[in-house]
C-alpha cells in the first residue's frame, strides 16, 4: 500500500486566502463581481469561483466598465488603475497583499526622493516581466524602474550612478544575494548602493521546508499552475532535491506508470495552490493502487 502525505506547509499564501475571502464574501451576497486578472494563478480555484460568479476582466475590460465593483488581487496594482477606477465610478475591493502594498509604498517613496534629487538614481527590481506584481511595483515610478529578471541582466546596470534595489516578494532569497554581492563588488566610488530584502518571509521559508519534505518521499508531486511564478521557483527546488518529482496542475495529470515501485508519495504545492486540489491528487493516486 503506497502511503501518501500531503505537505502541511504548502497552500495558500496570506494574500491569497484573504482575497479569496474577500470575493467569497461579494459573491455570497449574490452581487455581481469583477476581477481584475486571475485572483490567483491556479486554473481550477479560478473556475471553482467563476462558477460562483466571479468574473475575470483585463485591463481594457475594466475601461469600458462603469458603476461596479471590482476585486484587485493580492498581486496589487499600479496608480493608473485606482485613477482610472475614479474616473468610472468604480468601487474597488482592494485585495492587495499587505507585504506587497508595503513594498510599493517604499518604491514610491524613494522614487520620490530621487526625483527631488535630479533622478540620477536607479530604481533597480528584481522580477519577473510582466508579472502583475512586477508592474505594480514599477507602476510607482512611472514606469522608469529597471526590472531584472535573472543575475546574468544586472550586468546591465549602470554602477556609476546610484542603485537602490527591490525584489519581487516571491523571488529566490539565494539569488537575491547573488545580484547584491555583484553590484556591491562592481559599485564605482562615490556611487551609492542599497538593497532592501523585500522578498515575502512566508514564501521564503517554504524552500526549506518544501526541500525537506521533497526528500522524505519516492516520488513527489508538486501541485500548481503553471503560471505561478512562485510555483516555479518551489518545483525547482523539489527537482533539485529529489529527480523524481512532477508538476502538474490537476489529478487528470498523474500517470500510472509514475507510481511503480513507489512506496511513498508526498503531495506539496505553491503559494497558489488550494488544499482542496491536493486532496483530490491522494484521492486520485489512491483509487490507481
């Protein structure tokens, strides 16, 4: 009997949960509710809601709408959206997670101050383009913040001017400190250079936890969209630890053929993976034994 133990520590991040709340709320009061993108990268949570009512809108969608309310995920949103929300009479549900709204809170201000100073400074934000965050986050500085999505990029930087940077709350704490330890050794004199760890402590700490787990088991099963920039980084770390591990995104995906010679399972996800859809991956390998 292949015995099969699902990780206690993955699941639904803080952000998430509150702002699946938030539109569980709106929508048990059968009113009608506009999301601003997905509510989180997971294509069956996202379904599970829209069959409530939840509906999913892009940016240009929300133009054309007036007088309703819409629903801004934990990821947060650049000024433009709130004003373009005052324009139409739009009631927002602000969802934004509070270490993110933090951390833009911060971008701004120091954005603020480099304006004031000539805007010699480089608002440097270590992310993933494109990512809602990201341009939530560069939103703040009227879009001239750099973003570098990987170690190899900060070569293009300029180190003599001034450098603040910023990371993406789900980023890699390890390579964070990679990019900070090449611009601290290649900084020129007289220019000035800060970091501030702004990666999210209840992410980070699942790569120990998630590592520990990946290798207590035959095989693992890491459960997350594909989307899931967070995902990607926890899967990476699982296939590091532990060769035999396979993403996939719902019970339909499990092989058969993966469970031979197989004594233990463990059964572990993202920050956007609801507990729901790893019980349903047991309930699935359970009914193939």
């Amino acid at each position: 009997m292949i015995q099969i133990e699902i990780d206690e520590g993955s699941g639904f991040c803080f952000g998430v949960t509150t702002a699946i709340k938030k539109a569980e709320e709106e929508l048990a009061q059968g009113k009608t509710l506009y999301c601003l993108g997905d509510i989180v990268h997971n294509g069956m949570e996202c379904e599970r809601l829209r069959e409530m009512g939840l509906i999913t809108i892009n940016h240009d969608d929300m133009r054309q709408l007036h007088d309703v309310k819409v629903l801004l995920r934990a990821h947060g949103e650049p000024p433009e959206t709130y004003e373009l929300a005052r324009q139409n009479n739009i009631e927002i549900i602000d969802a934004t997670c509070p270490v993110v709204l933090q951390l833009q809170k911060r971008i701004k201000k120091q954005y603020d101050e480099g304006r004031g100073r000539g805007g010699a400074s480089q608002i440097v934000i270590f992310g993933k383009k494109g990512h809602a965050e990201v341009l939530g986050l560069v939103g703040q500085t009227e879009s001239k913040a750099i973003v570098i999505e990987n170690f190899d990029e900060v070569m293009k930087l300029d180190f003599s001017r001034d450098i603040y940077l910023y990371s993406q709350t789900t980023k890699s704490l390890d390579e964070f400190h990679r990019i900070i330890d090449y611009i601290q050794s290649h900084i020129a004199e007289g220019a000035t250079f800060k970091s501030f760890d702004t990666i999210c402590r209840s992410v980070a700490n699942r790569m120990p936890n998630i590592s520990n787990f990946a290798t207590k088991h035959d095989l693992i099963l890491f459960v997350c969209g594909r989307k899931s920039s967070n995902g990607k980084v926890l899967f990476n770390e699982c296939l590091r630890v532990n060769p035999n591990s396979h993403l996939v995104e719902d019970p339909c995906e499990i092989l058969p053929e993966w469970l031979e010679g197989i004594q233990t399972v463990g059964i572990c996800g993202a920050t956007s993976t609801p507990r729901w859809l790893m019980e349903q991956c047991r309930d699935a390998i359970l009914k193939m034994t």
